[in-house]
C-alpha cells in the first residue's frame, strides 16, 4: 500500500523526489511561560499566525497548566492546529521575532532549506486539494473532533522539484499573495472607515436625538412550520453560517426542502440580525422574503428607514448593548433588555445622505472582495498547474 499523499503517483514529473513529511519538517517543542515577554501569537485560518486579541483569549486550550504552557515559534516555522487542519488552520510564521502559541498547536521546523523552501511548503499545506486530503488521515470517532495528528501527517509524502524550481514556482505565487493582501489592507482601510463613520454619527457627537430601541424597530415573532408548507412553495431559508461577519453580506442561502424546525418568517427590507454571540457581528437588510434561524432577530423598522435601521445595528453602540447577554457557552442577546436601550441618531434632515455614503463604502468594500476572491481563484488555478508539474516554470528540466 503506497504512503498518503493529496497527489496521485502518476501526477508529477517523474524528476520530482517523492519524499515523507518527517523527513522535511521536525516537531519542536520549546516551551515559555505565562510571564514570557514573547509575544502571544494565535493560528487563524483566515490569516495565518497573527497577535492574540482578546477576543480570542482560550486559556482553556492550552495542553498543561505548568509553569511552562506555551510553545516558541520562529520565522519560518509550519504551525497546526490538530483539530481544525482539516479546515485550513495551517500556517508558516511571518513574524520576524520569535512568537509565543498554545501548546496545543504543533510547531514544525524545516530540516534543511537546502531541499524544501518554507513558502513552498507551506503553500502545498494549505492548498485546498490538500486541506480536503487531511480528512483522509484524520483520527477520532466523533466528525466534530476529528483531530490530525504529527504521526499521521509525517507519513505523508510529497513530489518536490528541484530548489532552483521551487523557487521559481514560489516567486509567481507570492506575486499574487502580494496582491490579495494589498487588497486585503484596502478593504481593512474601508471597515476601519466605515465603522469610524457609523461610530459618529450614531452617537451624540454627529447624533441630533435620542430614542428608544422599541421606538423604532419591532421584533417579528411569527413563524413558519416546515409542516405546512406545500413542496412548491419552500422559501429560501438563512442560517447564521451565511452571514459574512462585519459586511452585512451573505455567503449562501439554503433552496427547497432544506429545514426541518420551525423557522422565522422575514420579508424584503427586515433587518436581520444574529442574536447568538452578538460580538460576531452578523446582520443583513433583507433583499427578498424567506425564513431563517431562530438565533436571528428579525427586525422591522417603524419611524425610521429599514437602511438606517440597518445601519444602527452595525453601530458600536448597538453592539455593546447587544453584548450584554445571557448565557455563557452560547451567549444570547436579551431583546427585552435592548428594547428599552437608548440610541443617538442622525439628524433628520441628514439622514439620506448618511444612508448615501454608508451604502457607498459597503459597494467598494463588497467590489475589494469581489477582486480578492477572483485573485484567489486565479491562483488556485495556477497551484494546480504549477505544483503537479503539469506547467513546468522557464528552465526547468
């Protein structure tokens, strides 16, 4: 039985030097402590190693209590999360000193540059073939807590070119890293804009007044059972996975007989907004009826256009009253709680062009997604060309 591998035998040029994980990566295991001055770092899948925020302060993942519970890593380092590699959580580090990360990620070293380059590595690890791959060498009972594990992972061989090529596939490739994360910090600039303006003039610098949450908007409550629904006539239904946190956009919606519980009834121009972790920020002014999660409000606008209703709730002050919630695993927002909050508005008689200008940020913040998405996709299709030899780069054998 040959070793795993996310590439076929037959795939790549028959030069490229089949070789095993364990033999290009080592397991470290450096420790700090707590009171370590070394920057506390966490793995993202969305970008990489990055500074711990508090909002992702998890004490609880941390393997031992010791005196020792952190693990060092360095430039060039491959982090993993076992649990959650199957989505992506896999990473080279970028940060130029050395980083602090929870034990419970492994921390992988090149053994010598001189036969893989890191990049390159790292870029085979998180390709998307390849992130579909670990499910295959995933361990554990239970779907939810799969876990791939350095024993498993070690064993898995990868074709490698030369160095020489390697890096020649690893300049083209970083070009378009280049201009994704440019992108990235445009849209970045646009949020931090964005959230400045709504910030102001939701509060009582820009505000003109004051009022009662329950004086502008009211809480749908009606419901629609799967029961009496007609099989030609199922909504479309939105879960809260479909909410773009931040954007007020959404990644997808459900079509046909795609629930079985009683959902919420929405119609065009409700704001719906995520009721379960409320720091997550997840909200959309609906551009057609349908149904969605019971852990979404459905939101009615009265006095008050449903756009800046919409805009409201993406105010800081909204979301701080919405942060005083209930529960502790599940954090629920309260509605009864919020209904009686007091917010700042607009002046009335600047309220169109406030909508104007919010709706303005969020088209070019919706098009720098649209350019980071159609760059991404252009080099997942040179990945699959360039990593399977099937394109040999200039002066290659």
């Amino acid at each position: 039985m040959r070793n795993p591998s996310p590439f076929r035998v037959d795939e790549c040029p028959p030069t490229w030097v089949r070789t095993k994980i364990r033999d290009l990566l080592e397991d470290t295991n450096h420790r700090a402590s707590k009171a370590s001055e070394i920057p506390l770092c966490s793995l993202t899948i969305e970008s990489g190693v990055v500074p711990k925020s508090e909002r992702y302060e998890r004490e609880f993942l941390l393997k031992e209590k010791g005196t020792d519970p952190y693990k060092i890593a360095q430039w060039d380092d491959i982090v993993f999360n076992p649990m959650n590699m199957r989505f992506g959580a896999v990473a080279r580090v970028t940060i130029s000193t050395p980083v602090r990360l929870s034990a419970y990620y492994n921390v992988l070293r090149v053994k010598d540059k001189s036969i893989i380059l890191p990049y390159y590595l790292e870029t085979i690890l998180k390709w998307s073939r390849s992130v579909k791959f670990y499910d295959s060498i995933a361990s554990g009972s239970l779907i939810e807590k799969r876990r791939v594990h350095w024993s498993a992972l070690s064993e898995v061989e990868l074709p490698l070119p030369p160095l020489s090529e390697q890096k020649k596939i690893s300049e083209i490739l970083s070009c378009w890293d280049r201009g994704i994360e440019e992108i990235k910090d445009y849209k970045l600039l646009l949020r931090s804009f964005k959230a400045a303006c709504l910030n102001f003039f939701f509060s009582q610098i820009g505000g003109e007044s004051q009022v009662e949450f329950s004086a502008v908007a009211t809480l749908r409550r009606d419901r629609v059972d799967p029961k009496d629904i007609q099989d030609e006539k199922w909504p479309r239904s939105v879960e809260l996975e479909h909410f773009e946190p931040n954007d007020g956009f959404l990644l997808g919606f459900n079509e046909g007989r795609s629930f079985g519980s009683t959902k919420c009834c929405f119609d065009k121009g409700d704001v719906l907004f995520g009721k379960l972790r409320p720091y997550l920020r997840k909200y959309w002014l609906a551009e057609w009826s349908g149904a969605c999660s019971s852990e979404v409000w459905v939101l009615q606008a009265q006095g008050i256009s449903s756009s800046l209703l919409f805009y409201l709730v993406q105010s800081n002050a909204f979301i701080h009253a919405a942060n005083k919630t209930t529960g502790t695993k599940m954090p629920r927002a309260n509605y009864d709680a919020i209904s009686s909050e007091q917010f700042w508005l607009p002046p009335k008689s600047a309220q169109e062009e406030v909508i104007g200008a919010l709706i303005s940020l969020d088209q070019m913040i919706k098009s720098a997604e649209f350019l980071q998405k159609s760059l991404t996709i252009q080099k997942c299709g040179l990945m699959q060309q360039l990593l399977t030899g099937k394109v040999r780069v200039k002066g290659a054998a």
